[in-house]
C-alpha cells in the first residue's frame, strides 16, 4: 500500500479501493447506486485504515433539516417544566447549524389519553425523534410501539422505563432520590414517631411516574431503618387548590404530633406558603425542584431542604443526544442521571449562580 497522508481524505480511499470520489461518497453515506462489489472494496479499505468521516463537516454542508418533537405535561410559566424547555431553547441555538428545529406539544399528565392523543397529533409531522416524559408504563408502550413501527428514536426525560428502553433517558434515579430524601427527613424528625406525605393528585392519579418512584425509594428507607414511624398521606385535589388550605388545617388539627413532612412533586410551596401564614416554623418540610415560590418559602424557612435535579440541562442534553445519535453518528449513553443536590437556604444563592 503506497503512503498515505496523515489525514485520510476520501480520494484517498477512492484511489486504494480503485473506485470515483463518489463512489466513496455514495458509500460513506449509505445512498445506493453503488455495485455490490465496489461497495465491498471501498468497506474493506475503510476498515484497514480505521477511517473515521469528519460527520461534522458533512452534517453542515448538508442540506438536510431535522425536526424533534418534544411532549411535555402541561404547566404555568415559572414551573419545573418551564426550565426544561428553557434547556431546549439553549439546545436549539447551540446547534442550528445542523437545520434543526423542535416542536414542543403538551398533554395533561392527569390524562393518559391526553398523552397518546398529543402523541399521535406530534406524529403527523414526521419526526426524526421525539422527546417525552413518559406516562403510566402500559399508555406509554402503546405510544412507543409505534415509534418502533416507524423507526422513529426516541428519548425519555424525568423518569426511566427500563422495561421499555428508550435511546436515552436523562432524569434522576427516582428511587434513589427518593430514598436519600427519608433519610434527610428523618434527621429532621428525631424521634418523632409520625411524618406526613404530600400529594397533588386528581382522581386517584399522581401524574408522574418519578413522583411515584420516590414514594417507593422513600418508603423502602423508611420499612428498613424507621419501620415504627407511621407514615400519614394527605391527598391534596390537582383541579380543586382553593381547597389547599381547608384541607391543610384539617390534617394539622388532627395530627398536631406530626412535626415534618415531605412532597415528591415540585409544589412544596404550596405546604410552605400556609405554613408561613399560620407561623408554624417548627415544621421540617422537604420538597423538589428550584422553582421561585419553593426558594422564598426555602429562604423564609419554611422549607428546611430542596432536592434539586438540574431540568434545564435535561432538556439540553436530549436534543444534544438526537443530533450526536442522527446527525454525528455518535453513540449515546442509553442512561444518564442527573446529581441528586440537596438545597438549603445558606446555599441556594450559590448554587442558582454557578447554574446560569
């Protein structure tokens, strides 16, 4: 074999494998119109040179456009979702170059028909992939097969079905966050023999399988290291929030032993506003997510910790996946957590700067 340069160029492969430049080109790229046995010729020479295509230059002098779908639960301007899509944004205009753009469609998360209806709506257009937070497993499988008919790849974000792997999920370890936050309640409760547990539901449903997760971490902890400590639910109505605070005094009335509690959902304000107004600064109260109402009532101290999951660099990176796994030919990691921090009110301030 004669020298070759130290940078492989594709005239290069075109003289060893005694075929055209676009030969090689039609090869590198998968396009046909290429005979059987140049094509061998053109792959031998490739893998005895270990060449590796510059998919970057290519991508850009590309023509092609992708577009990525995005299904996101619906929420106001300000919530967890909010910082999530903010991390798409910043994605978008990172890699414009490559044509890209992204729709973002929303459903209900307590509807599982809402998230198969805006799933097949998202369909019409043809993505290249689609981006969601997952639903109840057996609604999100019926939405996935279809992606699989289609060939379509798709990325999960906030919460992981392992028995339905998608191309990647970036979220954190649900159970696991779930089962550091008793561990922290439970230094805040002592021994106390009762804690309480937070929800929004509506009907029956929680609306977010990594809420659910975190209960199962959560109680996990609580059966190996606190299993005499009774644990109280109150089920506060997703549809029906004038009802908050009724239903807040009640429980408190009724349980006045109970000195902390917890919400796996992002609205732990909600608990830490009506503490504030009724001064009960004894109450140990942990919640999720950096969103403004949850800082003010962390820095007020009437939430003791936040566990913060980085949303906005979920967002990011899962359209940085799409365009690394579809464009660059990359491979991508199938699952990547997020850190699991824990927030107080001494270190919030620090930890929102070195974020932006």
């Amino acid at each position: 074999m004669n020298k070759l340069p130290d940078r492989i160029r594709i005239k290069d492969i075109a003289r060893l494998a005694k075929v055209s430049v676009g030969t090689v080109d039609r090869v590198l790229h998968g396009r046909s119109g290429v005979s059987e046995n140049s094509r061998k010729r053109v792959e031998h020479i490739l893998k005895q040179l270990d060449y590796q295509p510059n998919m970057y230059a290519s991508a850009l002098a590309s023509n092609k456009k992708y577009l990525f779908a995005c299904l996101l639960p619906q929420h106001h301007d300000g919530e967890y979702w909010t910082a999530v899509e903010k991390g798409i944004h910043a994605a978008i205009a990172t890699y414009s170059d490559f044509h890209i753009t992204v729709s973002i469609s929303y459903y209900d998360p307590y509807n599982y028909s809402s998230f198969l209806e805006t799933g097949e709506k998202a369909l019409e257009d043809i993505p290249d992939g689609i981006m969601f937070a997952p639903t109840a497993p057996q609604f999100t499988k019926t939405f996935t097969d279809q992606l699989d008919e289609q060939a379509i790849p798709y990325i999960y974000i906030d919460s992981n079905i392992k028995e339905i792997p998608p191309l990647a999920f970036f979220g954190q370890n649900s159970q696991q966050s779930g089962y550091f936050a008793a561990r922290m309640l439970m230094l805040i409760a002592g021994n106390k023999k009762g804690i309480a547990i937070f929800r929004k539901i509506k009907e029956g449903t929680v609306g977010s399988n990594q809420q659910e997760n975190r209960e199962i971490g959560f109680r996990q902890y609580m059966a190996e290291h606190h299993p005499n400590c009774q644990i109280l639910d109150l089920d506060l109505h997703v549809k029906r929030p004038e009802e908050d605070c009724t239903m807040l005094e009640h429980f408190f009335r009724e349980h006045p032993e109970v000195n902390c509690g917890i919400t796996f959902n992002s609205k732990a304000y909600i608990i830490g506003e009506y503490l504030k107004e009724h001064h009960m600064e004894d109450f140990g109260l942990i919640g999720y997510d950096l969103l403004e109402r949850n800082i003010q009532s962390l820095k007020d101290g009437y939430i003791t910790f936040l566990i913060a999951q980085q949303p906005e660099l979920q967002g990011y990176n899962s359209i940085k996946a799409f365009c690394e796994h579809l464009i660059l030919k990359k491979s991508v990691d199938p699952v990547n957590y997020m850190p699991i921090d824990l927030i107080t009110k001494e270190t919030v301030d620090y930890y929102l700067k070195f974020q932006r």
